[in-house]
C-alpha cells in the first residue's frame, strides 16, 4: 500500500521502475529521486489528448484542448516511449526543437457522434541533458484557439498545448 502512495507522488517518472527504489526511501527528497532515477532501464509515459469538451478550463471559463500531462523527467541515455491517446478529431504533435517530434493521429468520427481514440507510440532516447518546451504546431482548440494563443515563454499555453521536459 505505501508503495502505491509512493508511485503517486512521483507519477511520471517511470513508475513500474521507480517504485521499489524509492520504496526504501523518503518520497520526494532528492535522495529518493536520485536513487530511484539511477535505477532506471527504460522510461515510458501514457499522455491524453483531450478535445475541448473534455479539456482544462482556462481563465476564460471554457473548456481548451489538453495534453496531459504536460511535464516530464527524462533521463538521459535511456530509451524512453510515449504512448499517446487522442480523444480528439485532430491532428496534434508534442514538438520540442533538438529533442522530439511527436505526431499525434487524430481520433475517428464514430456514426454515433463519438470518438475513437486513435493511439500513438513514439520511442526515443534523449542524448543531451537540459530544458526543452514542447508546444503543438497545429492550429487546434477552436473556435477562440486561446490554448494556441502565445504564452508568457513561448508558442501556445503550457499546461494546455504545450510544457516542458527536463533530461537529467
């Protein structure tokens, strides 16, 4: 049970592996995260693509298309999958300049008015450490694409269409 608890604290972070390492360890110190994070053979992180009915409110009031979740670890030298279901009838991309290129097939129109979701895997191995900022490069979330719109450190709004990664 505390290892479930543990794996929650530290979602993102490779959790089928990270999980007995930090077990012996106090969650969320730099020592747990350095330890359990030397451990780790492969990365693999499940992100959602949600349409705007389905999306985060923005400060707006509505509903915007999402990515989620938006921030991840990475470390350097070990492969690293992103799994990626669209709920949403459009083409996204999780883009970040020097590191990944992430093309996201779009979801399919069912006859009930439903959607699909269409499944995409992209696997890499990041071989630089540092910041990236990933952002969509589809023009998405309409009809007032505010989720497109340029944030306060770049093309579209973080937590929205775009985030960051950080390679240790």
């Amino acid at each position: 049970m505390k290892t479930g608890l543990i794996a929650c604290a530290v979602l993102g972070l490779g959790v089928a592996v990270v999980q007995p390492a930090l077990a012996a360890s106090q969650p969320g110190t730099p020592t747990a995260i350095g330890t359990a994070f030397a451990n780790v053979t492969r990365q693999h992180y499940t992100v959602y693509v949600l349409p705007g009915s389905m999306g985060f409110i923005g400060p707006d009031k509505q509903h915007h298309d999402t990515i989620a979740p938006s921030s991840f670890v990475l470390k350097v030298g070990v492969p690293v999958t992103f799994t990626v279901i669209n709920f949403d009838d459009g083409h996204h991309s999780m883009t970040a300049p020097g590191l990944m290129n992430i093309m996201i097939k779009p979801g399919t129109d069912e006859p009930n008015g439903s959607i699909k979701p269409a499944i995409t895997t992209y696997t890499f191995t990041p071989e630089k450490a540092g910041n990236f900022r990933w952002h969509c490069i589809f023009q998405c979330d309409g009809p007032s694409h505010w989720a497109m719109s340029h944030g306060f450190d770049g093309p579209d709004r973080d937590g929205y269409m775009a985030g960051w990664i950080k390679v240790l």
